[in-house]
C-alpha cells in the first residue's frame, strides 16, 4: 500500500510566477516534465520520450492542482502542488503531497527536490 507524504519549499518569487508554473501546461513543461499537453482534464507528461497521462482533479485558483495517475489502480492516490502566500512574512512557499509505495518513498523525495531545485533555478528563486 502507497504511503502518502508532504514536503514544503520556500521561495522568493511573486505567487503570481509560481502559480503559472504550477497549474498550467507550459510552466509545468518548463520544471516537471520535458512535454506537457492537456485535452481538456486529461494531461499528458512526457519524459524523455514515454508519455504518462493524469486526469486534472481540480485547480484552485491557479493556487493548488491536483491530478491521479490513468495508471494507478489506488483510488486514494494523487498528487498535488499547491503554493501559499504567508500573510505575516509575505513569503511564498510550494507544497507538494504525493503517495509512494514505503520501499519507493526516499527516490520519490529525491525526484520532486531535484524538480523542485529546477523550478527554483528557472525562477532565480
């Protein structure tokens, strides 16, 4: 059974660059995947040549997005990105909730802090 963890990174951007980076086909093509298209709430996320598909769930604002894997038979599984604004410091943190198996959980922490580090890099974050 998949076990579900949250991380959390702050950065010094606008929430308004962050979002676009999150919740649209584009800026996730620039930090998550090499490709990403969408028809609808379907998307598709290509890495070095093999496509996944993941349904949109929801998108909040351009604030959180959450999608599930076509792939994955766990219906209690997702994955979200989301971005907060901190009303007393103003700054901007990504979180992230994903679901791993527990032999898969440190590989899957590495990947999302090496694609977060490339989304910090592109912004100057």
């Amino acid at each position: 059974m998949k076990e579900k963890f949250e991380l959390e990174f702050l950065f010094k951007t606008s929430p308004r660059v962050l979002e676009n980076m999150i919740s649209t086909p584009g800026g996730l093509a620039e930090w998550f995947a090499d490709d990403v298209n969408n028809e609808d709430d379907l998307y598709s996320f290509e890495w070095d040549g093999n496509i996944e598909q993941a349904n949109l769930l929801f998108n909040k604002n351009n604030s959180k997005v959450r999608f599930k894997w076509i792939d994955d038979d766990d219906l209690e599984t997702y994955f979200e990105i989301s971005s907060t604004v901190d009303p007393m410091t103003a700054s901007v943190s990504l979180q992230i909730i994903d679901f791993a198996y527990p032999e898969d959980k440190e590989s899957a922490i590495l990947l999302w802090n090496q694609q977060v580090g490339d989304l910090k890099r592109i912004l100057g974050a």
